[in-house]
C-alpha cells in the first residue's frame, strides 16, 4: 500500500465501474525500521517540497504509516480491508478464492516476490489477474527473475506492459 496513492486510485476506479459493489484488500508492513534482507527500501521523501511540508508541519503524521493510509482511504473504508503485516506470512493465511485481481508492488526481494506470486497462484488458478509492478526494476532484479521462473514452472501468459508491469494469467 505504501503511501495509499495507488490505492485510493485503484478504489476509485473500481468504484467508477462496480458502484459500491467491490472489495479492496491491501497488506502492508507499515515499518520502515523493520529491515527485510534484499528489499529495495522505498523513499519516503517526496520530490514536491510542498508535500513534504505539509506532512511534516500541517498534518504532522507520517504518509506511510497506517493512519494516514486510513485516513487517505476514508471515502472507501466500508469497501477497504487493510492487513499490516509482511505479505509472506499473512498471503498464506488468506483466502484468495474470491479474488479476482492482484496487484503485487511490494518486497522487491527475489523471494518476496516469489512468495507472493505462489501465494496469488490461486487467482491466476481461477482465470483471475495478476499484475506485477517494477518488472525491469534496475536496482531490483530479483523482481524479474522471480515473475519470469514463475510463469515458466507454472506455464502462464505474461504480458509486460510499459516496460513496467508483468501481467501474468493462465494460457
């Protein structure tokens, strides 16, 4: 979820084509000092100093931090389920049967994102999407080699899209 931007966006869409008939699901950790072995750690900082103040001075509350996320995500909280937690021990005990669209733009860690593509498998499984951000990430390359083992052990369809996303469904 990091800072809920993508989030709200995607929410929005889907509020644009279902009405009030949808379910986000996001998993985030929420903590930046909790340090995951291989994973690109994202920059808080934004480039806009405008935005930067006004977190730091006016809202005084940290973007990514979960209560902001929330607060970001209010007009879709009755829509919106967010689990804070990493994504490798809390996927597993999820139920996916119903999900229809992933999309996985978390650890950049080779075994992040292996996990978390084993995880979805059930979508992908269920002639759902999953659509991967970073997929030629320069500073990542765990992130590519992870989707493209995936989807040759599994024999899927991947399509890249921008030089950016993996979208991977079943052939």
């Amino acid at each position: 979820i990091f800072q809920g931007v993508t989030a709200r966006n995607i929410c929005e869409l889907l509020c644009k084509i279902h009405k009030n008939n949808f379910n986000y699901i996001g998993v985030d950790k929420f903590d930046l000092d909790e340090k995951a072995e291989n994973e690109a750690v994202p920059n808080i900082n934004f480039n806009n100093p405008l935005k930067q103040f006004y977190y730091r001075y006016i809202k005084r509350e940290n973007p990514y931090s979960l209560i902001s996320v929330k607060k970001l995500l209010k007009k879709f909280e009755k829509n919106v389920e967010i689990l804070k937690g990493d994504s490798k021990k809390i996927l597993p005990n999820t139920d996916l049967t119903q999900i229809d669209y992933v999309f996985i733009d978390g650890g950049h860690s080779y075994e992040t994102v292996k996990s978390d593509l084993n995880n979805c498998k059930i979508v992908i499984e269920n002639n759902g999407i999953v659509l991967c951000d970073d997929y030629n990430l320069s500073y990542a390359p765990g992130v590519k080699n992870a989707i493209d083992e995936f989807v040759t052990k599994e024999q899927y369809n991947k399509k890249i899209l921008f030089d950016r996303f993996a979208k991977i469904t079943k052939k």
